[in-house]
C-alpha cells in the first residue's frame, strides 16, 4: 500500500485542519518544501498536497509553494483543491505534478469531469469528501446531492481510475479512520482507492493494508508525532 503523506496549504504554510473546519487551522510550518523534503528522506515517494484557499476560491492560490515542493522534493506529487478548469490542469502538468484531483468540479460539472478524463487519463484522479453521508464541495462547505456510492457508481462508469475518498468527520480528529467504508468501497469498485481521513496509528495502517487499500494518506498524525512515517511505510510495504 502506498503511503502518501499530506502538506494542506493555506497562505503559503502547512498546516492541518480539523475536521474540515477553516476556523480551526493549527499552522506546523511556514516551509512546506522542507516537510516535503522530509517526506522524502523518510522513504516516501509520493505526496499529497492539498491548496485549502483554492479549494474554496476556485484560484490556484498556493501555485508558487506547491511548485516550490515539486522542484525540492523530486517526488511524484498530487494536488486538489479548487481545480475546475482544463487551464489550471494545464498549468499543475507543465510544473511536473503527477495527478490532479478534481473535488467540486467533478460533483458539478460531469461534462468537465469527462473530458478531463478523455484527455488525461490516470493523471485525472477524483476527491470524495464525505460529510453526513453525503458528498461535499467548495472546501467541505456545502454538501451535494449525491451519496458516496452513487458518485462512485458514477465515477467508475466515467472511466475514473483513482479515488480518494475523505471521511469529514474523521480528518484531523485523531480518533481512527472509517475501516468499514475503505473495505467496503475496495470490495465494491475497480478503482484504486486511496483513504484519507482519521488515518492516525499504525494499526490503521495495518488494517488499511491488509484489506488491499491502493493507498492511504497521513497528514495530522505525522505532524504530532503520533505515527512514524518511516515505519507507517514499511508496514505499507515500501522503502
């Protein structure tokens, strides 16, 4: 299982929130291309990053910091957060980031949604934040329509090959991520599903592993110190 750990963006820094709530945003770095870097020397070789302002704007509002962490950290890098338009795909591409995340843009606009994955296959990979049971967008504050297996219905007709699904309630909580929903996507779709959310022991990592998870995400749990990135990888079965 691939081992992603997490750098949220906002305003140049990494910091985390919790549970989706901008009001409450701890600050752990105003060098994000150094957590990076440490990403790396602890054995990963794939980042998440996530711009929290475009997520909610629709700008790409971090674009220089996250450029700054692809050219330092060498790593393969995916990025969400406010990516609605086939330029801002463009742009992300052309400064070497691996696979771009379409969260709202994706909810709302299905015609963008599949022209995108047309054009750019695997690079195209799609965000599923889960918020009482439904679907949310713009920085998880508003829920759609759709439920989480109704999108997924949908997504893995489309063609999608990647999911990253975010249980809210979980993210930045330290209180365990949602076993029972990551199996049960993993036994239902043929997708690769990378979890995200609550992942905050490395007994989480163990059992998100053992059920076959493509890839799970670490963000606050790295950052307090409570799982060693290092060890979370070997259990993953990398470096």
């Amino acid at each position: 299982m691939k081992i992603l750990p997490a750098i949220d963006l906002y305003g140049g820094n990494a910091v985390r929130l919790y549970k989706g709530d901008y009001a409450q945003m701890t600050v752990y770095s105003n060098d994000p291309a150094s957590v990076a870097r440490d990403f790396v020397s602890c054995g990963a070789d794939e980042i998440h990053l996530v711009d929290l302002e475009g997520a909610k704007s629709g700008a790409l509002d971090n674009f220089e910091t996250v450029r700054r962490i692809v050219d330092e950290s060498g790593a393969f890098c995916e990025i969400g957060g406010g990516i609605r338009s086939f330029d801002a795909i463009e742009k992300y591409a052309d400064i070497g980031i691996g696979r771009v995340i379409l969260g709202t843009a994706a909810v709302c606009d299905n015609a963008f949604l599949v022209e995108a994955v047309r054009r750019y296959g695997e690079k195209i990979a799609v965000g599923a934040d889960i918020k009482d049971g439904r679907v949310a967008i713009k920085g998880w504050t508003e829920k759609s329509d759709y439920t989480v297996y109704d999108f997924c219905d949908m997504l893995e007709d489309i063609g999608v090959k990647t999911l990253i699904c975010t249980d809210v309630s979980k993210d930045g909580a330290m209180v365990g991520t949602n076993r029972e929903l990551y199996r049960e996507l993993s036994e239902r779709y043929n997708m690769n599903i990378i979890a995200s959310g609550g992942v905050s022991t490395l007994d989480d990592v163990a059992a998100l592993t053992e059920m076959g998870i493509y890839g799970a995400i670490i963000g606050k749990a790295y950052y307090t110190g409570a799982i060693d990135l290092k060890r979370a990888i070997e259990i993953g079965g990398g470096k």
